[in-house]
C-alpha cells in the first residue's frame, strides 16, 4: 500500500527540532519500523535551517513530492522564519511563522494531501510573547480541526506511549489539590470513550481492553482512603461495561504497569499527569511519544522540550523523535485500512 506522507513541522527554529530531524532521517530512509513501515515525510519549516544541522536537504513544493526524495535527502516545504535563528536563543519575532507552519501540516493532513503530523517542540514564552493564545500543540491542532467532521467521540486526548505501555490522561497540568473536583464521572467515561474508539482506529485493535488507574492508595481501600473510587471511578466503569467497553474497575497506581500487569491490557486510562508520565519515563525516558487521540487527523510528537540549553551542541537524541514518526506510520497505516 503506497501511503501519503507525514507532514513534520519544524518547532521552535531554535531549539533542538531541526537538530533531531536531521539526525533522524537516515535512520528512518534506511530501518523498517517494527510494526509498520516508516511513512515518507516532508519538513515545513526554514530549510536554511535545516541545511545547518548538515543533512542533505531538498525543497519540495507539494507533500507528492516527498516520496521520491526521501531517500536521499530531507524533504523541506520551504518557509523562511522571518528573523534570524541563532540555536539556543528563540526570537519572539519567529514565533508566527512557527504557528503558520502547524496550521499548514494541519491543512494539509486535513485535504488528503498528507497522512499525519509529527509536531517538533515549540516554547510557551516565545509563543505568548507572540500573541499565541493556546496552552500548547494540543490544544492549537484540537481547535484547528474542531470544525472538521469526525465519526467518533472528539478529543483531544493525550495519550504517552514507551515500549508497550499506551498511557492516556483524564487531566494534564492541574495541581494534585484540584484532582478531586476534576476527576468526575463524564470526563473519566469520556476519556474512555476516545481511547477506546483510538485503539481500534488507529491500532486495528478489534476488541481494546483498558484499564482503567485508582486515583487513591490502594484503590481507595474500600472507602477508607478516599472516596473516588467508590462514588465515581466504579460508577464509571460500571457505566461503560455496560456500553460493551471492557475496562476494569479502578486498579492501584502501583500494581499496574509492571511487565505482567501490562500485557493484560492494551491501554490505560490514568487520572493525572505524574500517574502516567512516571511509567512512561522509567520504561523508556528518551524514546516516549505523545500522541493526541480523538482528532480527525494523526498527530504526534516526541515526549520533551526545545532543550534551548543544548541546542547546536550536537547532543540532542533523536530516539523520541524517531519513535514519533514511527508511531504516526503506524496510526496513519490502521487508519488508511477502515
């Protein structure tokens, strides 16, 4: 099956994006993914830039074209930041540019041109500065395809993947405090929903088992250490046991992602950002992937920062940024089969 190519936008020009893809791009023109073949990609952003980091690099004025290059060079849409990039020292000035190229991989995963995108970083500061007024890549790719029609349960949802473990969040950056207010029944059940739809979209996964993290020690011990479980949690599990999702009841943080508990699910559903994010990094700390489920597109990203500090050192790891694209061949070949 020939697929259409995933679209990667170059992040915050000054930070380690454009490094990672350089360095990510022999390995994928060259290494099979273990699951599905590596989708072809083209680059929007500065190929300047791109052409600094010492890769071969190719302009290219469609996503048609990418295919045919990429085994011998980057593949760039060529837009030019407007003010000049030193790596290390980001430019509120670069930051529209920066928006304009997700909105453009969005429009063109969006009119079938591309399968997917592979988000770079980009920084909050030089963003606002800017006048972005969006918390982050989620949030922006959500609201640019909101109007977009999708046959399924909406997102965004993010879901952290390393090795086999598929981690997927109620809640995101909230404080531990507002956890008890924010955990309710419909935002747990809508989770649910999203995931499991995803898991047989996006992975050709025909029956998805989820389980489904206690918020609590222990799972709340029966009502002794904390509510959650008894009032919401089980309700909710119930509920959606009862729509045909096979989900468990809430299960003890500490007992769910060791390498048995893992292979008796394909995904979890975990209530705050440490929950799934600690498992995350420990399985795997430099190759995690996030991904945002519940979109009518792909969309994923590697799990880290701009890494200002290290940018043009030639220390940056490409191995999150190689699992992202990896990732979003996967998701784009399920999606191309239904």
């Amino acid at each position: 099956m020939t697929m259409r190519p995933l679209i990667v936008t170059m992040g915050d020009p000054a930070g380690v994006g454009p490094e990672i893809i350089a360095r990510a791009w022999p390995i994928l023109a060259t290494q099979p993914g273990p699951l599905a073949p590596v989708v072809p990609f083209a680059v929007i952003g500065d190929a300047d830039v791109l052409t600094a980091q010492g890769a071969p690099v190719e302009q290219v004025f469609s996503p048609s074209e990418a295919a045919a290059v990429f085994g011998r060079a980057i593949p760039v849409l060529h837009a030019p930041a407007p003010a000049p990039v030193t790596p290390g020292q980001p430019d509120p000035r670069n930051a529209p540019a920066v928006a304009d190229w997700i909105e453009r991989a969005v429009d063109l995963t969006l009119s079938g041109e591309a399968c997917g995108i592979v988000t770079a970083p980009i920084a909050k500061a030089p963003m606002y500065a800017s006048g972005f007024r969006f918390p982050g890549h989620t949030e922006f790719v959500a609201e640019l395809t909101a109007d977009m029609p999708f046959n399924g349960t909406r997102g965004p949802v993010m879901m952290l993947t390393a090795k086999d473990l598929r981690a997927c969040l109620v809640t995101i950056h909230v404080a531990i405090d507002q956890l008890p207010e924010l955990v309710t029944a419909e935002r747990v059940m809508r989770v649910a929903h999203v995931v499991h739809e995803s898991m047989k979209r996006d992975f050709g996964i025909a029956a998805p088992r989820l389980a489904m993290a206690a918020l609590n020690p222990h799972a709340g011990e029966g009502g002794s250490i904390g509510l959650q479980e008894v009032e919401v949690l089980r309700p909710a599990a119930a509920a959606l046991r009862a729509e045909g999702i096979d989900i468990t009841d809430p299960l003890p943080a500490d007992t769910l992602f060791h390498d048995e508990a893992r292979a008796r699910y394909d995904a979890t559903v975990c209530l705050y950002h440490d929950q799934a994010l600690i498992p995350v990094k420990t399985l795997d700390f430099w190759g995690g992937v996030n991904a945002t489920l519940g979109l009518p597109i792909v969309r994923t990203s590697p799990d880290h920062g701009t890494g200002f500090d290290i940018a043009g050192k030639g220390i940056a790891r490409a191995d999150s940024f190689i699992a992202a694209v990896r990732l979003a061949s996967e998701m784009a070949a399920a999606r191309a089969t239904r």
